[in-house]
C-alpha cells in the first residue's frame, strides 16, 4: 500500500501542490514557478507586499509541516544540531532585517536583446523589498559550537534547501563563512516575512536571507546548514550563477575561472513612466520614478537621471521609506549594512519640442561605483549581472 | 634668539625641507609635493619601491624627530593616551599588510579632456603598491579604552597630521568606525613600508594606512587620533574628496549632499604599451599590461582587454606576486581583505590589418561590479573618481 502510494506520488506532476500566485504576475516559467511583478507596482511602496514579490523557484515547492519541520546544523566542533521551528523561534532573539533580493538574472531581457543568453528572459522586476525577521544565524552557529577558531580551516556556511528535483537532488548554495558569522553581516533563518509566516514561494517555514547577496544564496524551505572548507558542491554554486566575459561563450566557458556571484554590483531601473508609454504633451512636467540598490550594503548615494538618453543628467530625488510621512526620514543606516533599496523620483520640465524622449537612469552606490553605459561590454552567456544603464 | 630663530622659519619657505625626490618621477606640484611615476614601471613589479611610489602631499612635509615624538589617543572612556614611536612597536604586534593606495584623482587629466576640472592634472600612475607594518589601530584603540559599546555613540575616527599651512591648520580626515575597529579592517598605524621606516614623503614615523580606502584617508605624519560622533571637520573631509552628478557645477554644488569618498570603485589601467607608442609590425604578437585593483578589499577577478576600442574583448591574465615565481601562486586573500591590486598581462596576436588599434581595458571585482564605459557621464567638478575605460 505504502509503495503503491509512493508510485503515484512519484507518477504525479511534482508542481500540483505549488500555492496559488497573485494574477498580476508576469509569469516567466510556470514549472518551476518564476514570476516578476508589474514594474510599476515596486514604486508604489518602500516594503513590495509579498504577493507582488517577485518569485524565483528553481524546482517545485515542498510542503513542510511546522510541526515535524527540522533543521540540521552540521561541521561544527559540537557535533550535529538540529532543532525544531519552535526553537528557533523561542531559543534565539528575533532579529528584523528590512532587505531587498534581487535575481541574478534581473534584467536578463536586456543582454537577450543583444545577443541569445540561457536563462529565463526577466525584465526589470527580479528585485523586491521586504522585512524579514528570525534568528541570527550567527547565534544559531555559535550555539552549535561556532568559536573563532573554527575559521582557521572553516570558509563557507552551505544550505540544503528541502526542495527536490526528481532525482532527490535538492537547491543548495552557500555563502563566505565571515559573512555568516559576522556581527554586521546580518544573516537570518527568517521565519517572518512582512510580519507574517513566510508564504509557501518564499521558503515556509525557515529560508535564509543574506542581505546583499544574490538571490541565489537566500536558500528557501531551509533543511540543512554545514559549516565547511568548500563551497557548496550544487550546479547553481559551481556551474551557474557566475559572470564572464562577453567574448566567452559555451564552447570556452570553463566554470571553475570565475568566482560564484555574491554580492551584487550597483543596480537601478526606471519603472515609470513604462518603456514606450507615451507621455502629455499637455502637461508641464514629467514625474520619472525608480529603484536603485547595491549589494553587499553599499547605500545608494545618487540616481542620476537624463530624459536625453545620456547626454545631460540630473540628480533624482531619493525617497524615503513610506514612514517618512508619518515618523520624519529614516535614520541613514549604519555604513555597510544598506541593506534595503531606495525609491527614487524625479520630476522634470518637459523639454518643450521633444518627438522622442529618451529617459536614462544610473545610480551610484557610496563605494562610488557607477553602472556600466551599455549592455555589449557586460553581455555574459548566462545572462547574469545585467545592470547598465537602464533606459 | 629664539624669537629670532622662529622669525627666520616662519618667513622661509616651508617646503625648503621638503626631503630629496626620484628625478624619474613626473611632477604635477612641486610645493606641496606631488608627483607620480611612469606607467611603465608601475607594472614591473608588485611591490612598488618606494622612491617611485607615487607621492601626494598637501602641504610641507613636517620634520619630526623621532625620539621626541608622541601620537595622542582621544576620545575614549580610559581618557587620552600617549604614545611614543617606541610604544607603538613595542606594546603592539606587529601587523603587515599590502595594500595599494590610489589618489581619488588618479587618472583627472582623462576627465579634464572632456571639461575643466579643479585639481592636480593627475595621470594614471596616482596609484602604487606597498607592504606596511605597523601597529593596528583596532589594538591601539583597546589599549586606549575602546570597547564595543563605545559604537552607540562614537562613529568615526578622526586623524590629524603633523603638517601644517601658514596658518596652522593640520590635514586631517576621518574613517568609519567600523572599519577602524573590524578584525578584518587591518587599519595600521605603520612605521615601515616596503621593510624599511616610512619615508619622509610617506609619513615619517607613523601613518595611517586604510586598506581599500582613498589616499586621502591614510593620513600620514599622525599627530593625533580622535574617537567622534563626528566626521573630521576638516576642509578635505567636508568640501573636497568628494563625488557629484555630471550636472553639478561651482554655482550649484553642496558639498554636504555627497558623502566623503571612503572605499573606493573598480580600476584598471594599461602601463604599456605607452599611449600613442608605435607598435612593431614585424612582430606577430603584442604584449598589454597594466594594473586593476578595487577598493573596500574587493578582489579584481578579471580584466577584459580590447584591440578594437571595445568591440571585441579578451580575459587578460592576472599575474601573481613577485613571489610567484620564487613560491607558487599566493594564496587567494581572505573575501572583503584583498588589499593589493593584480598586475595583468595579454599577450595576443597582432590584428594584421590594423593601421591604429585602439587598446581598452575594463577589470570586474569580486562583487562584479564592472568600470563605466566612458568619460562623461562620471564627470565631476573635482575630477575624483575617474574610472572608465582605460583606452
Ligand atoms: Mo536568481
Ligand atoms: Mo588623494
């Protein structure tokens, strides 16, 4: 009876039980479930509500009951850890981090329009912005025996998701072990998502959040955590998610030359008025709006914007989160843990006799990294790291 | 006679002590001192001697005796401390690093081909290699009473140097605390750079050296360390040394709307051949070389070079040490702490064809964040942060 279950579990669609998703979604691939919302809706707030978050599966969504759920925290001096949802929450501080995640791949659409790259053709949406709360990983390290001494032959934190692919293989990925381990590194088990339970696409019960890091890293439906010499042994650590140089193509490409993206380079995107929208000639001014982020927790300084496409610029102006309202700007945050995107406007004079405008945005992060002009010079045949200019 | 003594040096010129120079090198100011060597010799060793390592002074290079002087620690819980030279390498270990410094004006003349800009008309050598030893800052700090919840309040370190204007006024600057006191900051008060006492032009006996960060930050000849709520209020951490929109002109600037440039952004140059250099037809292949580094201790994971201004491109290769040779390739530098850039080299086949070729490089650091194509969309006022395409 067991196994006749098990036959036709194994005999099903894997994707059947993936929770229902907003309609508004633009769906880049239903199985796996990869979806980015309308552009226009990142702008409207500083926190993008979770059913608007954009979506990144990479194989079907397991379902994992909170109550037997457990985490194995293994290569510490200690031994084996495992603890139950109930203990992360009640053995460990909750900790809140308001973070943005961005998809390797945001972008992508752009360097396809240059040349074929492999991958899911995002547009500019691969990116949202949430709070998160949970426990430290750090502290979750430190309880199952992480002491300093641990990095002399200890350099990389790696995450099993629960998550499987038909073999039983399941998402892994892992991240630089300072960065796990790191006071100002910020790392959580987030359990919370928005104040709530994190939803099914996001990773219920446990995911990681690794804030300035790739997307990738943030491993969802949490299973198991190692602390080890090596990276993570997974395809997505070791043979994608990686960035080369356009003249190199599937022929050439040795994966092992180019470090796994971690953190990200300095990123912004116009999100009104949408690409080709036509604008009032009536009217007196533009109102241009956008996002711009940097990983690893550079703060975006500055958002340059030319109507021009690129020969004169203005500064936008960069908006608050939404409590600027009501409890005056948030204090800037503290220097490399900008976790969290800015919202950015700009509201210009129409140029008087303009057929044709052609609105450029460029953000500048407070390590004073620039965009690239052009997407050619950054064309990789993955499609990775898209972040010239947006215009 | 000492009235009269002292008369006698204020009316002298105060450079007249102004220690003896290179003559290979190139001067852009011959008071204050600022000069830089040929491109050439930047990429014939790793470390750079230190005659030829480039010098950047903003006023007199102060005379100090070295038994007489005495480094003030303020700002602290455990009240001011004194230290003497003998202190500093005695109570502390000794901590080496190589770090590479650069100039936040490297490379202005580009910027100033495009439009004026105000400042030292800087080449591409603005840039060198040393090893530094010294004591931390971090355990200098401790030992003058820091600790951690000292960062509620305090959240820079100012310095102050021994060199002074007419005035009076002394260079000074600020970092982050956080950097200042990270482990992994490696912020040395040094004493010796490239294993002999600091230079007089590099700051005999003791000076900062902030790996990853601007020039303008490693203070040299340090009088004095502040512990503050505060960034230094000196004139170079306020109204200089910093970034602005292309836009941005003398009659709009507010130098309080940018942030003092600390880490500095991706940067590459070609040392040879030389700009405008003839190539040997007769030859079948020519040899590029040149120099990438980044700052906040992002490692430079590629240089993407170009013989066709920037249509085509090929993956240099990074060179390693001088002790490559001798030793092996050095170890990868831990992530966040690669201080010192990478040399690289390309030896390709000559184009047959080419009457001109046009040689472009670009390097990717380890948070893949890539240099700006071009030259006027980064234009500043100040000509700082100059780093498209090297061509
Ligand atoms: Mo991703
Ligand atoms: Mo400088």
């Amino acid at each position: 009876d067991d196994v006749k279950k098990q036959q036709s579990v194994v005999s099903s669609d894997p994707y059947s039980s993936d929770p229902e998703r907003h309609p508004v979604l633009h769906v880049n691939s239903l199985k796996p479930f990869n979806a980015e919302p309308p552009p226009e809706i990142l702008s409207d707030s500083f926190i993008t509500p979770s059913p608007f978050f954009f979506k990144r599966n990479h194989l079907p969504v397991p379902q994992v009951d909170p109550a037997s759920y457990r985490l194995q925290v293994e290569g510490l001096p200690g031994g084996a850890l495992t603890l139950s949802l109930q203990d992360l929450k009640t053995r460990f501080p909750k900790h809140t981090v308001t973070a943005t995640l961005q998809c390797a791949g945001n972008r992508r659409s752009e360097m396809n329009k240059v040349k074929q790259v492999k991958g899911l053709n995002w547009g500019i949406a691969a990116i949202s912005n949430a709070t998160w709360s949970g426990a430290r990983l750090r502290d979750v390290l430190q309880a199952a025996g992480y002491r300093a001494d641990v990095a002399q032959w200890a350099r990389h934190v790696q995450f099993e998701g629960l998550d499987k692919d038909v073999t039983g293989t399941t998402y892994g990925a892992s991240i630089p072990l300072n960065k796990a381990v790191s006071e100002d590194g910020d790392v959580l088990l987030a359990y919370e998502m928005n104040g709530e339970d994190l939803p099914a696409d996001h990773g219920f019960p446990v995911r990681v959040v690794v804030p300035g890091t790739v997307g990738a890293r943030n491993v969802k439906w949490l299973g198991r955590i190692m602390v080890s010499a090596e990276e993570s042994g997974s395809h997505w650590q070791q043979n994608d998610y990686k960035g080369f140089s356009p003249g190199t193509d599937w022929d050439t490409v040795d994966f092992k030359s180019a470090p796994a993206i971690q953190e990200l380079p300095v990123q912004s995107a116009i999100t009104a008025p949408a690409d080709g929208a036509a604008v009032d000639r009536s009217a007196e001014t533009l109102t241009v709006k956008g996002y711009a982020w940097s990983g690893g927790g550079r703060e975006v300084v500055r958002v340059d914007v030319s109507l021009d496409g690129g020969k004169t610029w203005q500064a936008a102006r960069l908006r608050g989160g939404e409590e600027e309202q009501q409890h005056g700007p948030r204090p800037a945050p503290p220097p490399g843990r900008a976790w969290a995107w800015k919202l950015w406007e700009l509201e210009a004079p129409l140029p008087p006799d303009a057929q044709r405008m052609e609105i450029v945005c460029k953000a500048v992060d407070n390590s004073y990294n620039m965009q690239p002009d052009s997407v050619p010079p950054i064309w990789n045949l993955r499609g990775v790291l898209s972040n010239a200019w947006h215009r």
